[in-house]
C-alpha cells in the first residue's frame, strides 16, 4: 500500500510539473507572437513613419556611389547618435556598425547597402536626385531608412534584448563587394545570425517572399580586349579582323551554357558590352567585349570564369588575335551565390507569419540576380528576403535599376518592424539554448 501511494504521488507530481511547463510554454510563445505585431504597430506610428520617410528622401537627394558615401555615412552617425546608440566607424571605408541591447552576446545582424548607381533619375518630384549622373535606382536609400527605424524600435525596447543586435550600414553593394569589405574588417566575428532585405516592385505591400537554400545566383564580371590589325575595308586581306575574332567569342562563349553546363543547373553567359570601330570603312585595331556570368553553384561559377578565359583566348587565336582577359576580382570581386539557411527559413516564417498572416509569407523560385549579402552567408549563418511595396491604386512601380524607379514609402514601416522583430525574436529563443549550453559546461567543469 505505501508503494502504491509513493506512486501516486509520483504521478501526481508529474502531471502537475508537465502542466505547468507546457502552460509556461504557451504563454511563452504567445508573448513571442506579440513582439512583430507590436513592433508594427509602432513603426506605423506617424512621428517614426514621418521619420524614415524624411530619412530615406534626404538621401535620395544625395546618392553617392559605392565607397563615396561619405554624406550617407555622416547623417546615419549624426542618427544614431540622437538614439544614444554606439557604433564603430569607418569600417571598410564608410561603413557603419551600430549596436543595440547589453553590448554582451549572442550577436545578431541586421544589414542596409547605401550605395547609389551611376544613372540618371528621370523621375519628376519633390525629392528627385540633385546629383547629375547618380541615383538611388535600387532602393538602398529605404533599406537604411528601415535599419535605422528598426534601430529607433529596438532602443525602445531595449529591455527586451536578451543579447545585442548589431546594424550593418554597409557601401558598395553595387559590385563592389563591400560587404567583403566588412567582413575583412573583423568586426562580425562574433554574430551568430545575420538578416537582410530587398524591397520588390512586383510583391503586393504587406507580403514578404523568399525560401531556403540557394536563391540568389554568384556571378561574375568579364572584359576582354581583343586586338588585330586594323586597315580598310575594301582589302581584309591586309589586316587581321578583331571585329570578326570577337563575334566567333561571343557566339562560342553561348555554347559554354547550352553544351558545357548541366541542364539541371542553372547558369548565365552574358555579354552586354561591344566595343570597336568608329568608321564604315575601316577595320580597327582592336575590340572590347565585357559581360557577366552567374551560378547557383560556386563549382560552376569556377568553371565558367576558366572556360571563359579558355574561349575567348582561343578563338582569338583562331583568327589571328590576341586577347587579354580581365575579371575584375579586386575592384568587382565575384559573388557567392545567396543561400539561405534552413533554420532561420522556419525563424522567418514564423515571425513574418506572426506578423503578417502566413498567407502573406510567399515562396519564391531562385533568381539569377546576385546580392553581396552573400558574403555573410559565407561566413556565417544568414536570410536574405524580399519585401513587397506593390500598391494597385498608386499605379504599376518600375524594377530595379530603371532611371523610372520609384519607392512606395508604405513599405518602410514593414521593413523596420520586421528587422527589429527577426533580430529581437532571435535573441530570445536562442538565449534558452545559450544559458543551458553553459550550464552543461559548467556541470562537467
């Protein structure tokens, strides 16, 4: 009978611990769900709405290119310096590292490029570019508009931070490789998690869309001079043709994709630059070509640049030229593919999710643009995603590097809200698994 009882207890004391877990479970996930719909509800307010707006049109005026925004740079410090938030600069030029929270890990990242394109604004309004021959054609003058609203919200919330959260003002996303620039700089050796975003003309607003694993491809750039003899026109028998040389390359270079190339794998030769001759009648010296090329694999990306410089140095020869081969790997280094780690897939999801509603978190199929953002994802785990400022009554948005393009601001709450809500609701749940990871080490010490 006294076993019985023991037993009894036993059981009792089981359920009672188990329910009371699972209810402090609960409630735990609940508070977590709240995090996002609160932080939106606060990036929508209008003087943190007002803010980023003005933010992201002062630099639209003053688009500086990769490594020059030295003006972009001074007004991020001059906000984070109202915020009372820290931060460490230059980094990599003109870049900027901010932290948010107790200083004391875990680390995690959020990312904002700041760079500007060489291009003229043909957009007529208020606040269009002052500079001739530049502009924010990529929407990065709203990416560091969000980081800087995320970083407003986390400063309010900063008693929530398990941890800190580091902001990445980075240059150069443009081909210049400035987010290899950072991670040389040594100043994210420590993050355990890093996010990124891109904002998507062709996404509703209030969706977000991405998936895990490889979704952006690496690519590289290319430029080829390729030199005969030049001479007239009417006797080709006295010179050796560059222009004739190039056009055998470029038709060459095709086949790389559709006879060298697993069909399962996706891959891009493209050029889009020719060069040569200024006169109807006269053969010219020499021809430049210059192109880019793209993988899901970095093997891939590998094999292309050798086959590349393998073709157009032997066709080339085949007509007598010469060529040089240029890849531009220390002003345009090439990009790793984008690839997208499964485990903050499902953390994004369910953020994102909390915050938007499920059907607002869109899969997407690769494609083959490429991002710097692959660097971090080298380096350490990373997500990269895009949001959607698509709005039907304010008429169809152009793409991307257009000189048409134009940012829908309504997007700006969603993107700060949902960096400050991936970096907060990181910390929390990785705090558990953190504090009992160094419990064990202290057991066993």
């Amino acid at each position: 009978m006294a076993s019985l009882r023991w037993v009894s207890w036993i059981l009792i004391a089981h359920l009672f611990v188990s329910t009371f877990v699972h209810s402090d479970s609960s409630s735990n996930s609940e508070n977590l769900a709240e995090i996002p719909i609160k932080f939106l509800q606060f990036a929508k307010e209008p003087e943190l709405f007002d803010w980023m707006v003005g933010i992201r049109r002062k630099i639209h005026e003053n688009p500086e290119l990769g490594y020059e925004e030295f003006e972009t740079s001074k007004l991020i410090r001059a906000e984070l310096d109202k915020l009372g938030i820290s931060y460490k600069y230059p980094v990599a030029g003109t870049g900027v590292i901010g932290f948010v929270g107790s200083g004391q890990p875990p680390f995690v990242a959020v990312r904002a490029d700041m760079d500007a394109l060489a291009m003229q604004e043909l957009v007529e309004w208020e606040h269009k570019s002052k500079v001739s021959g530049k502009m924010h054609a990529c929407g990065h003058d709203a990416h560091v508009a969000m980081v800087l609203g995320a970083a407003k919200i986390l400063q309010k919330h900063s008693e929530e931070l398990k941890g800190t959260v580091v902001l990445v003002f980075q240059p150069a996303e443009e081909g210049g490789g400035g987010a290899k620039k950072i991670i040389e700089a040594g100043v994210l050796d420590n993050i355990q998690a890093i996010f990124g975003l891109h904002i998507a003309h062709n996404i509703p607003l209030g969706e977000v869309a991405a998936r895990p694993g490889p979704m952006l491809a690496g690519s590289g750039f290319f430029e080829a001079v390729i030199s005969g003899k030049g001479g007239h026109a009417a006797i080709p028998q006295h010179s050796i043709d560059p222009l004739l040389a190039a056009s055998n390359v470029i038709v060459s270079l095709q086949h790389l994709v559709s006879r060298e190339a697993d069909p399962l794998d996706s891959q891009v030769v493209t050029v889009a630059k020719f060069q040569g001759g200024g006169a109807f009648n006269v053969i010219p010296d020499s021809v430049t070509i210059g192109g880019t090329f793209r993988a899901f694999l970095k093997d891939s990306l590998v094999q292309l640049k050798q086959r590349i410089k393998e073709v157009i140095t032997g066709q080339a020869s085949v007509h007598r030229c010469n060529a040089t081969v240029d890849f531009f790997e220390n002003e345009k280094p090439i990009f790793p593919p984008t690839v997208n780690d499964k485990e903050l897939h499902e953390h994004f999801q369910n953020v994102a999710g909390d915050m938007l509603g499920i059907d607002k978190v869109k899969d997407m199929q690769p494609l083959m643009g490429s991002e710097d953002f692959s660097f971090y994802q080298d380096l350490i785990p990373g997500y990269f995603f895009f949001l959607g400022m698509e709005n039907e009554t304010s008429g169809r948005l152009d793409s991307v590097h257009s000189p048409y393009f134009r940012i829908n601001e309504d997007a700006l709450p969603y993107g700060a809200a949902l960096h400050a809500s991936l970096a907060t609701r990181y910390l929390l749940e990785l705090q558990p698994r953190v504090s009992w990871s160094e419990e064990k080490r202290h057991d066993e010490l």
